[in-house]
C-alpha cells in the first residue's frame, strides 16, 4: 500500500477504535448495573415466565463487551501492522490486500485466497 493509503487507514482504524472502546465500556457499565440492580431485590427472576432474567441481561451485555474487546483486539494489532508498514499485506503471501476486503475488515491479515483455506 502507498503511504497516502497507509495514512487513511490508519484514520479508519483509529476511528473505529474509539467506537469500539465506547462500545466495551458502556456493555461493561451495563452489566455491572445489571448485576447492581438485582443484588437487594427479593424476586425470583430465574423462574418469572413473562420476560428475561438479569442473569441472562448480564450474561448478554458481557458477552457482547468481549465481542468488542476481541475486537478492540484485532484493531490494535492491525493499527501495529501500519507503524510497521506490514498492513495490507497477506501474511501467507505477502500479496496486498484489496481495499475493498480491508474496508470490510480492516484487521484482516490474509488476502481472500489465503483467508478461504484458514
């Protein structure tokens, strides 16, 4: 990739990753204040028939935090590859990355091909 391209990428990385880094902080919030909200109450909301229970509300809320740590993850380590200049390029091949692949995922470490026979 030429270093123009490098530099938009690294923007788009950047500004994802402030998403995603919102997005783990408000689904660890949410399921702290889950896990807040039933510790005093005196109901059984395991064996309530007319909706979810907070157990699982938490379970969901953390699930989707580590989804978006996880990510958070990907993003990092890609944003590591541009510092180095290895992004856009497949680390199986060394072939470049289509922008298009990379836009959809911008952690992606292998070109179509290569991704295909993981």
């Amino acid at each position: 990739m030429r270093d123009v391209d490098l530099h938009r990428a690294e923007e788009r990385l950047r500004a994802r990753l402030t998403e995603v880094e919102q997005l783990v902080a408000a689904q660890r919030a949410l399921a702290a204040e889950i896990a807040d909200s039933g510790k005093d109450a005196n109901t059984d909301d395991e064996h309530d028939p007319e909706g979810s229970t907070l157990a699982w509300e938490r379970q969901q809320a953390s699930a989707l935090a580590a989804g978006a740590a996880a990510e958070r993850d990907v993003l990092l380590a890609a944003l590591a590859r541009v510092a180095d200049g290895t992004y856009g390029r497949c680390e199986v091949c060394g072939r470049a990355i289509p922008e298009a692949r990379l836009e959809v995922r911008p952690g992606a470490t292998r070109c179509v091909e290569h991704a295909a026979a993981r």
